[in-house]
C-alpha cells in the first residue's frame, strides 16, 4: 500500500510516498528556516504564505522522485494539528482537494503521533538499513521532544496512547531557542546550540527541575538561570551552551528511564527534533536498561515520511476521515 503523506503544520511544507508504513520511497521537505532566521522564530502569517507557494510543486515533486503515477497512490495522510492554524489549514484543504479530485481515502494525523511513527522509518543505533520494517514492541515508552512539545507517552499498541507527562512552561526546544537568542547563537536553537558546545565544558550550575512525584517536565527556571549568568557576563558562551545543554538532556533522559522502569517497557522511542541531539542520544543509549530506538536526524525534525507512515496504519485500522476533516490547532495525543 503506498501512501502519500502531506505535512505542513509549522514551517516546513513537506510531503513523502511511503509503501506499507516503512519503506521511504520519496521524502521531499521545503524548508523556511532561512526565511525565519531574521526574525529569530517562526512568524505565522509568513509561514503559511510560504506553505501556499510551495505544496503543489514539493507534492509534485515527492510524485516524481517516487516514480509513481496518482494510480498508484492507495491514500493519502496528512497533518491536521496540532500546530499553526493557518500552515495546518493549507495541507489539510490541499490534501481534501487531492482526494476528492482522485476518489482516494484520506485519513488526518496527529502531528506528534506521526513524530513517533518515524521510528518505523529508519536505523537506530544499529547499523539496520533504511527503509526496513524495524522491530517495535508493545508496550513501549515514547519521549516526543520538539519546539513546541516534550511529551513522555505510554504506546499500547497501534493508534492506543495514554499520556504520562508534558512540559509545563518551555518545550526543551523551545528553551534551546531561548537559551541560544540568550547567547546570540542565532537560530535554530536547538543546533546552534549543540554546536557550540562541542567547545565547551559543562562546568556551571544550573538547574534542574526534577518536579518530584511527576513525570512532567519544566525548562523555564533552567533558562531564566542562564539569562542571569548571562545578564551578570565573564562567562564563556561555550560552556554556558554545554552546560544548558547537559541540564536539558539530564532532565529528559533521567525522568524517561525512571518511568521506563517503573512501567516495566521492553523499548523506549525517542522522536522529535530534539532527538536529532547526538549527546541526547549518546546519554539515552549508555543508560537505558531497554533498548533505545531514534530516527536518523532527517527524520526527526518535520517531514511527511513519517505521516504516511502513520497514515498506514490508520487505513489498516479502518480510520479513514471524510471530507469535513478540519484543523485543530491544540490537538493532543492520548
């Protein structure tokens, strides 16, 4: 069964062709990073003209590489939240239109849902190749770390999620975009800060927030430390890098590996753009008692491989959407 994923819930318009929920056979991602540098984040308004200009040529595009014809498309899967209104609403009407004009099923994905499903997509830390079905087995723990979520989920099965945690205030990488607007790194955070801390040490306190008797998780305080350190100056912007990165990933790494015991999972899935983090990774693979499985990079941030490979799973559980499927900007998982 081949899929055609479309995902445009931020600011990357994307779409994929993924046959029976693994195998990659296109992936094409139009990014805008170069358009929101300037203003340090995301404008809304901007990304959704952006996502208007460029779905039907990256649609066509992904059709192409695929080397399929719109015969061949058995479904097709898109983001409908959460995310930005205005960037949801143009895949999901461009994807309604496809399917009407087509006569194919369509079926609406849970952003953060899709995020996980990547983990059918690609290696772990094994050296499996691409585009291999990968071993998955219930029930297993999911740490969904992104810009706007940090979310520890309980998978039960296909489709079957329960919520253990979420962020209280920051995302982990909405508080790497802070903490590198604090250190004039630039943006994206997340990588600007990894690179510079690949000069740096660890070497100043801060915070960790371990919100006791919870499995929540909280990065405010963390950095509005680092901005008082900032504020006060002398200190080395590489190790104030290495050091907030450190707290970051000692909070999610410890907090998901303790509720992994706990409810006794046989694997832990890691998705989301923070998990592209290689000391994120290093530190999960060197203290998990389970086994740890991540997406390559590419897959962890923004792409629609990983929503037709969800999509997959929804036609095979017969949760097919009709054309009334509209947005929702808030939606959550479990």
């Amino acid at each position: 069964m081949k899929v055609l994923g479309v995902e445009t819930s931020c600011d990357e318009t994307a779409a994929a062709v993924v046959e029976n929920g693994s195998r990659i056979i296109s992936n094409v991602v139009a990014s805008q990073i170069d358009i929101h540098a300037r203003y340090g984040g995301v404008v809304p308004e901007v990304a959704s003209r952006q996502h208007l200009l460029t779905i039907i040529p990256v649609i066509d595009r992904a059709i192409s590489e695929a080397e399929v014809s719109w015969q061949d498309i058995d479904g097709i899967a898109v983001t409908y939240g959460p995310g930005l209104a205005g960037s949801l609403l143009v895949g999901v009407n461009v994807a309604k239109s496809i399917a009407l004009a087509r006569q194919l099923p369509i079926t609406g994905v849970n952003h953060l849902e899709a995020h996980i499903y990547a983990n059918w997509l690609g290696p772990s830390s094994s050296p499996a190749p691409l585009n291999l079905p990968r071993d998955v087995s219930f029930p297993c723990l999911c740490l969904i770390v992104s810009g706007g979520h940090s979310d520890l989920v309980l998978m039960q099965g296909h489709g079957q999620f329960e919520k253990l945690g979420r962020t209280r205030d920051d995302a982990a990488g909405e508080a790497f975009d802070k903490a590198a607007r604090i250190l004039g790194l630039g943006y994206p955070g997340g990588p600007a800060i990894e690179q510079a801390a690949i000069d740096g040490t660890p070497c100043l306190s801060l915070p960790r927030a371990w919100l006791k008797g919870s499995r929540d998780f909280s990065f405010s305080g963390l950095k509005t430390a680092l901005w008082h350190l900032a504020e006060k100056g002398g200190i080395s912007v590489a190790d104030a890098a290495a050091s907030f990165q450190l707290a970051v990933i000692d909070v999610l790494v410890a907090k998901t590996i303790e509720a992994a015991k706990q409810l006794k999972v046989g694997q832990i899935l890691l998705s989301g753009g923070v998990a592209a983090n290689k000391l994120l990774t290093e530190h999960f693979l060197n203290s998990s008692p389970v086994p740890v499985l991540i997406p390559p990079p590419h897959l962890c941030t923004d792409n629609a491989a990983m929503v037709a490979a969800c999509g997959y799973y929804h036609f095979e559980a017969d949760r097919i959407s009709d054309y009334a499927l509209d947005v929702v900007p808030s939606l959550s998982l479990g």
